[in-house]
C-alpha cells in the first residue's frame, strides 16, 4: 500500500481501536481519549485534552475532531523538524514508536520527498501534488483522475496564491482524504448491518 493511504489507515485504526472500547464505538469519551494519547502520542498527553479536542462541545472526541488534532501536531513536528534542518543543517531522526507517532512521520516524510523538486522546498508545486497523488494516494488518484473537477481541487488547496501547497495545506488535504474514508468504512458497515 502507498505510504500516505497507509498513515491514513493506521490513524484510522488506532482512533477506532480505543473509541470502540465503550459507550459510542464512533467516539473516544474522556477515558479512552486518555489511553490513546498516553499509548500512542504520549508526547501530546495532557489531563484536559479532551476540553481541547472537543470541538463541539458534546463531552467526546469524534473522527473528525481527531484528524484536526492529529493535522495540527503534525504542523507543529514539521515546524520543529524545519527549524532543526535549518539549526543544524542536518535532517533530525524520528523516534516514532506508536503507529499513530509513525503514521506522522510518514507524512512529513512523504511530503518532502516532493517538495522542492521544482523550486521551493518547503511547499509543493501542482505538478509535484500530482505527482504525489499518483504514487502515495493512488486509490484517491483514480478517483480524481477521470474527474473534471480535479483542477478546481488543486486550485482551492492554492490558498496562497503562488500554485503551491504548503504543509499545513497539504495535512487538511490528508485530513479530509481521511474523513472521507473513514465515512465510507462507517456507511459500509451500516450497510452490512441492514
């Protein structure tokens, strides 16, 4: 499986394996919340986390709410790792244990082995997006690929005006591709149901 589709099912997996433990399997609550951080982001845990994750306000932690933590500690890896590179003129090792941990640097990862290739090394070109798509995203590529509406995509994820996706850009993309899969699982399994 392409690397990206990979991290994308891997942070998938490891939000239903805790929100399945209790109450609404759709859900992390305040205690499986607490077990996810302290096993799989131990650097991220913190007793309130669920007060900042709780976007709605309902007390739990649903996918989407999740994503948005995960796109925003990985922004703030990527900030870091930048800093490192430019510091030390070197690329810092990762420590990831945890599928969640590795599932992040896969994704700083993957980006920048496409950025740059064309000019600015901290952001991706169209044509390095799409070559990207084509090799780390292939089952979201054949999906867009026969789509008219691929340029519009691309052309909203340009939200600075220059033709090029920056990271925190490129992490929503990630995080919307994965809101939609994990939809999809969601209504197949209702479907199984009925």
């Amino acid at each position: 499986m392409a690397a990206v589709e990979c991290a994308v099912y891997n942070l998938l997996g490891v939000f239903h394996k805790y929100s399945s433990k209790e109450g609404d399997a759709l859900k992390l609550n305040k205690p499986e919340l607490s077990t996810l951080l302290l096993q799989e982001l131990p650097f991220c845990y913190r007793d309130d986390a669920i007060i900042h994750l709780d976007l709605d306000g309902d007390g739990e932690v649903d996918f989407l709410e999740f994503i948005e933590f995960i796109t925003e500690i990985t922004t703030e890896l990527q900030k870091m790792y930048i800093r490192s590179v430019l510091r030390d003129n070197k690329i810092p090792r990762f420590d990831a244990q945890s599928p969640a941990e590795k599932a992040i640097v896969v994704l700083i990862k993957v980006f920048y082995k496409y950025a740059g290739k064309g000019g600015n090394p901290l952001c991706l070109e169209r044509h390095e997006l799409r070559q990207l798509l084509r090799k780390e995203m292939p089952t979201l590529n054949s999906c867009l690929e026969g789509n008219s509406n691929l340029t519009q995509i691309l052309t909203n994820l340009e939200e600075n005006g220059k033709a090029e996706i920056d990271f925190r850009e490129f992490m929503e993309f990630v995080g919307n591709f994965a809101v939609a899969v994990d939809f999809t699982f969601i209504k197949l399994s209702c479907d199984d149901e009925n």
